[in-house]
C-alpha cells in the first residue's frame, strides 16, 4: 500500500506538547519530513546565516524544557536552505497572523516547504492558530489542533519572558478579527510597525503588563483558538487527556491511522500537570470572566457556550484541592506573580522618565530578571509537585523540601 504523501499541519500554541508530538513524528522514521515551528523568526536568519539556525538546540530545549531532540530544531529547513533561499520574509510570522492576504510571500515559502520535503511533510506549528482556514483551503492536508489547559500552560509561559513577548507580537498583527482588536482596545495597546524583527520585539519589552493582563492576553489567544481551530481541524489531540487517559490515547492512535499517518508512537506521552488552589482558581476565572464579557461582545451565545463545554470537559480531574504541598506550590505561584506586577511597575515608571537615568534602567532590568527567576522556580514548583503525584505515593516528600527552602529565600 503506497503511503500518503498529502502535509500534515499540527495547530496549537506554544507549551502544548507540541515539541514532544514532533519529535514523535521525527522518531517515526523517514516516513516523515517533519519542520518544526516554520513562522518561527529565528528562520529569517537561514538565507545569511544558516549555521546560527543551526546552533538553536541544546541550550534552547534546556532552558525552555523541551523534549530533547536528537538532531537541531530547525535541521530539516537548513537541508533545504538552498530551495527556501530568501522567502522567509518579516511578514510571514506575525504580521499576516490573521490575514495572509497581507503577505505575499507566506503561500510561496510554505509551498517549498511542502514540495521539497524528502518524506511526508509534517508542519509542526505555533504561529499558525489564526490562519489554519487559509492553510486548509489553500494546501490541503490533514489539520491536527493540540491543546491543553489553560492554567497550566500559561504558567509553562513563564518559564522565560519570550512568550509573553511573543502574545504582544501576535496581537499587533495587521488586520485583526474583531476579538484581538478588542483586547489591544482594551489594555490600550498600540500598534508597533517596524521592518525589524528585534525592533519590534524591543517596543514589546518595554509594554509594562502586570500578570493579571499577561494572562488576560494569554486567555483570549487560547480561547480564541479552541473556538476558531478545534471544529476546523480534522481532530484535535488534548495533551492532558492523552498524558493520563489510556481509552482516549488507543482513540488517538486510531484516529491517526484512519488518516493514514503511521508508525507514530504517543504512548509515553506525561506533560505536567499542577494542583492548584482556591486562590489560584479566583486569580484566573476572574480574568476568564472578563475575557469572556469581550468575546460575548462578538461571539453569539451558541458558539462561547459550545467552547467552555469542552474547556470544562477536558480540564484536568482534581485540578483544585488543598494539602500543605499543593499550598506551598500555590504560595511559590502568589510570589512570583507578586514579583511580576512589581518588575511591571518599574518598567513602566522607567519609561516615563529620563531614558539616560543609568539607576533607572539598571533598577527596571533586575526587577525583570528577578520576576523571571521567581516564575521559573514557580515552573520548577509546579513540575516538582507534579512528579511526586506520579509517584504514588506521598512518602516521597524529600525530594519537595526544596521548595520550602527556596519559598524562605524569595525574599532576599
């Protein structure tokens, strides 16, 4: 029986499980040509610079905590550097986001993508969530959503400051649906236009966004995309369900071979997942609440009530409790959003002073890293307790004791 060679495009946000599911695929053999995040910028750098793309590999998967892969992110794109030339151009990641009218470039380059793959093409990707329609209508394929819980995949964002960064990129692209253009009404953000990546991203850096607007902009991205993707999609793949469900991970696997896509192996699937608080759960579905006031306001009622269906469907059992572990986690969690509104502060009070005051910029740059710091032992917290259920068995709290031990050292 000949195999299929017709794409498979993998939508989700990031810190979704995406990196594992293509390293999935990539494990498969060479069935698959699998191009991992093909908006990403870091790729407007192949034409110039093709060992530097090259590079993004074992420093990035530790820091972010990727899955570890056994070749580079971005090694089938350098393979083919020759054929992609220079159609990666700026407009492809973020400004066409919603719209790729605007980019006339964005159907060239993914064309390549597809046509020179030396296998199935598999596009694994993060900046896809707002054009899948196009994708769909335009190449073809079979369209796979992953997704996962909110509450823990934006504590996942706060591994580092990228993403956030990245969630302000998104929603400053051209041409917004009416939902992003309420939000960036909203929070009173204005658009940044600029030929430059790293210009771009530097007018992002200095947007002073306390957590609970960080998280607001998170939500509608997440909600946006499961009402948008989730019944556009050929299926969808819950990665929390998949990580503890054995009925629903054969289900998947099934599925996969309906479409024809072989020899991927989803069985050792574990993404983390935290226990969280009264105080945590009020910290989001306050902030839900709101988002879902501003989609009320252009969704009719069918439509958001179908998604908080599946939203409510799919969360993780017992994803609020109490115990003294699971406190010491949510108080890890209230520290470092603590620390995020403060380094927010003096970012934006920074930026309405002299921009030559070295005490001023030096002050803002410590907030922001220490507020870094903080979420990531929050990550770290969240992960930690997340292994000790694993375990089953609660004896096994040595290997927690840290956490107190760093919750005492926060507040030097």
């Amino acid at each position: 029986m000949q195999e299929s060679q017709e794409p498979i495009f993998i939508h989700s946000l990031f810190r979704s499980g995406s990196t594992w599911i293509f390293d999935r695929f990539r494990r498969a053999g060479t069935n698959y040509w699998c191009y991992q995040e093909p908006f990403n910028e870091i790729l407007s750098q192949l034409k110039d610079s093709p060992e530097t793309v090259l590079e993004i590999h074992e420093s990035t998967s530790s820091v972010l905590r990727h899955t570890k892969l056994d070749k580079p992110y971005f090694y089938e794109f350098h393979a083919i550097r020759e054929h992609i030339g220079d159609s990666f151009q700026k407009c492809i990641s973020y400004d066409s986001f919603f719209d790729t009218t605007i980019c006339s470039q964005f159907d060239e380059y993914t064309d390549i993508l597809i046509c020179h793959a030396k296998g199935r093409p598999v596009l694994q990707c993060c900046r896809s969530f707002g054009r899948l329609p196009h994708l769909k209508r335009k190449f073809g394929g079979v369209h796979i959503y992953l997704w996962r819980n909110p509450w823990d995949q934006w504590w996942s964002y706060q591994v580092n400051g990228y993403f956030d960064t990245v969630n302000l990129a998104i929603i400053n692209a051209i041409n917004p649906p009416p939902i992003i253009a309420l939000l960036r009404s909203e929070l009173c953000l204005e658009e940044v236009r600029n030929s430059r990546f790293d210009q771009e991203f530097q007018c992002f850096q200095q947007v002073a966004l306390d957590a609970k607007s960080r998280y607001l902009i998170f939500y509608v991205l997440w909600f946006y995309s499961l009402i948008e993707n989730k019944q556009l999609s050929d299926f969808d793949i819950n990665i929390d369900r998949l990580s503890v469900d054995p009925d629903y991970l054969q289900s998947i696997s099934d599925v996969l071979l309906g479409f024809g896509i072989h020899g991927v192996d989803l069985s050792d699937c574990h993404i983390p997942m935290a226990v969280y608080t009264e105080e945590d759960r009020a910290f989001f579905e306050s902030i839900e609440d709101l988002a879902h006031q501003l989609f009320a306001r252009v969704y009719d009622s069918g439509t958001l009530s179908q998604a908080l269906h599946w939203q409510h469907e799919y969360r993780p059992k017992g994803i609020v409790e109490e115990g003294k572990l699971i406190r010491d986690a949510s108080k890890a969690r209230m520290v470092a959003l603590r620390f995020a509104d403060t380094a927010s502060q003096v970012n934006k009070r920074a930026n309405h002073q002299e921009a030559g005051a070295v005490y001023n910029l030096t002050s803002c740059r410590e907030a922001l890293l220490r507020a870094e710091q903080v979420s990531s032992f929050a990550v770290d917290c969240n992960d930690e307790l997340y292994r000790v259920y694993q375990s089953n068995s609660w004896k096994i709290t040595k290997p927690l004791r840290w956490i107190n031990r760093k919750l005492r050292g926060l507040g030097r």
